[in-house]
C-alpha cells in the first residue's frame, strides 16, 4: 500500500493527479528558488507538475513539523511491517504527482509486499531537506523531473552510487548518471506546438530558426527560472558552445510575443487563443491537454500541431524524470528494487500509455499517441552536461534579459 508520511499541508500535500509543477520546480538564480509561478500555475499537478502542484514559500517550522510526524509515522510503519511479515518498506521524497505514479507504487507494493510511503513536495526544498536531515533521514529515493535537478541533488551529496545489473540493462548509458548516482526513468521532448491556421509546418525547421526576424513577436516561451528552460539552455552551450548559445536566447527574448508567464501549458494556451504563432514545450505536457477532462484544455490542444526541431542537425532537446538512492535511507535494498521496478518494461509501458512520457527503457514501445507524432532524433548528448552548465545556461539567460 501506498502511505502517506505527512499531513496535507502546504509542502507535503499528495496531489491526485500532477504535472511538472511539482516534478518541475522553477530554478532561479539560485538553487532553492521553486516553481510555483511558473510550474504551479503551469500545470495542475513534473514537473513536472500534472510540469512535475508543488507548493512553495513553506514556512521552515512547517516542514520541521512534518519531519517530526514523518519520523513518527516511519517508526510506526517499520513495526506494522515487520509484525504482518511483508517485505519492508521504502520512503519516497518525490516532486511528482500523478496518478500513474501511485498506481505504479501501489502495483510494487502487491508483487514485493514493501510498501511505498510517499513524502511529495518541491524538489529542491526536498533535497534540502535530505541535507538537512544527514545521516538521520528516513529518505530512501527521491524522485524528480529534469537531469538539472537530479544533478542538483548529486552535487549536495544526498545520493549514492548504485551497482545495479538491472539498471544499467533498462537504462541506456545517457539517460543515467556518469557515476550511477541517478537514473533516468522516463522521457519528454522540447517541442514546438504551432497553430496550423497561422502557421505551415514549412515554415518551421530548428530551435535557431525562431530568432529570425520572421517570427518577431510570435514565439511563446515561459521564464528563464524555468528548469526546462535552462537545461534546454545547457544543451546549447554543449552543441553550439557559449556564444552561439547566447545568440539563440537573445533572439528568441527579440522575438517575444509577450513577456515570459504560466508553464508549459499556458503557452500552448497562448498560441490556440492567438497571442503567438508558435510556442516551446514540454511534449508530455501537449499529450495531457489533449487527454484532459477539462474540455477547455482538449479544445486548446485539438487546435495546435507538435513539430519537432532540428530533425537535419542536432536533434530535439530530450531530458528526463528521474530516480536516485539516498546516501543515507534505512532501507537500501528495498530502494533499489523500487527503482528498478520503475525501470521494467511494464512500469515503462505504463508510464507512457497514462503520462504521455518517452519511455528510457529500449525494449517498451511509446504510446499510440506518442507513436502518432512519428519517430525524431533526439540530441546526442549525455544528460549529465545539463546540470554540469545549468549556472552558465542561467548566466546567459540573465545577460540577454530574458526574465
């Protein structure tokens, strides 16, 4: 069973169904900056989050609180396990919120007896809280959208390596930390999403194609504290390198239809209402707009096609949402099945076919929809360079205006 180790207050409160506003936290100028306004308000949830709905600017006696009943609730479970003679548990910190996850939780629970006990809240207040707690943590995995955040959390060294056989079969080399310390587990495309009325698809072509004069005023993009953004960014700054990088952003800020505002799926709501021809998002973002019981939402989407860039030269940005053992959980077996559970074929499947994410592992079809969109090649990168230049992707960013 899945458990809850918090109250639902403000931080710690377990959505029913997310996005990248809690998988996805907004990075400011610095690391403990989240994404309220931006992911919060951009998706009902990555990030993220239904981009990863997080909550921020919590009170810290709030979350002392919290940790005091989590470390209650833990003991409590700890003794509840062993006395019914099930496989343990595992303590979850995770800024994802969707249904797909707990279901998956709950699935690992019945084929392993561990039960999975969820703490959910920002990312990056999360991996403070792991370096808060030290060697005291009850934190076994944490789970978050975006190799910059993943990469965060190896930097503050609340994650451990991890020798899994498993991992590395399921997990292509890219898509997971150099040193085994994280692991990605499902994928999203940076895509564009134009309105056909307004725009013909030959008309589009590449990321660098947006900062011509042509499209002045007509490009949709949410703010530079955005983590999608800045890894997008990153990825720049590793294919083009630091000048070229900072051309493209300041001519996409030239290009602006409006001032940066809203996630993901604000912009897509911008472009079906006419504010821009064309906007940048998050591919799994479209997917739930159009499979959305909010009729405005499959309305706005119904209207808007998905374009990948780059399919002649370097390849659509691609970044993921991934796991990490904690350098300090009780429970290090029982993590690591967990994680590998997350990268079987099944959890895969589900993954894709309820969230409209990539699946990492190569063995797992996309679903229909995603295989509706067509086959595109994806930058060639090792995802760990997002995080390595996310300072220098933010740096540019601030010297080009781009808020």
């Amino acid at each position: 069973m899945v458990t809850a180790l918090i109250p639902a207050v403000s931080l710690f409160a377990l959505a029913a169904c997310g996005g990248d506003n809690a998988e996805e936290t907004n990075a400011g100028n610095n690391a403990a900056e989240t994404e309220n306004t931006a992911e919060t308000n951009e998706e009902p949830e990555e990030e993220e989050a239904p981009e990863e709905n997080e909550a921020e600017n919590t009170e810290e006696n709030n979350m002392g609180n919290e940790e005091e009943n989590a470390d209650a609730e833990n003991e409590n479970g700890s003794e509840e396990a062993d006395a019914d003679g099930e496989g343990g548990e595992v303590n979850l910190y995770t800024s994802r919120h969707y249904d797909t996850d707990e279901a998956l939780y709950e699935q690992f629970t019945e084929e392993t007896g561990i039960e999975v006990n969820v703490v959910s809240g920002d990312a990056d207040e999360l991996i403070q809280r792991l370096e808060r707690e030290g060697e005291a943590t009850e934190g076994d995995v944490f789970i978050t959208a975006d190799a910059g955040r993943l990469h965060r959390a190896k930097e503050a060294g609340v994650l451990q390596s991890v020798d899994s056989e498993v991992l590395n079969e399921n997990i292509p080399e890219n898509y997971r930390d150099a040193d085994s310390e994280w692991f990605g587990l499902t994928k999203r495309a940076r895509v564009l999403i134009y309105d056909p009325e307004r725009v013909d698809e030959s008309e589009l072509s590449t990321y660098d194609a947006l900062t011509e004069e042509e499209w002045a005023d007509r490009v949709l993009i949410r703010s530079s504290e955005n983590i999608y953004n800045q890894s997008l960014m990153a990825s720049f700054i590793e294919l083009k390198g630091e000048e070229e990088a900072r051309n493209w952003a300041e001519g996409i800020v030239n290009n602006m239809a409006r001032d940066p505002q809203g996630g993901d799926r604000d912009q897509a709501f911008g472009v079906a209402a006419g504010e821009g021809d064309v906007a940048i998002m998050n591919s799994y973002y479209f997917g739930q707009m159009l499979n959305s019981s909010e009729q405005e939402e499959v309305d706005a989407a119904e209207s808007l096609e998905v374009f990948f860039p780059d399919q002649d030269g370097d390849g659509t940005h691609v970044n993921v949402s991934g796991a990490g053992v904690t350098a300090n959980g009780p429970n290090n077996e029982e993590a690591i099945e967990f994680v590998e559970f997350l990268s079987s074929e099944e959890a895969q499947g589900d993954f894709s076919e309820a969230n409209y994410e990539y699946p990492v592992n190569p063995n797992v079809e996309p679903s229909e929809l995603l295989q509706s969109w067509g086959d595109f090649e994806e930058q060639d990168i090792d995802l760990t360079i997002l995080g390595e230049n996310n300072a220098q992707a933010l740096m540019l960013m601030n010297e080009v205006g781009w808020q």
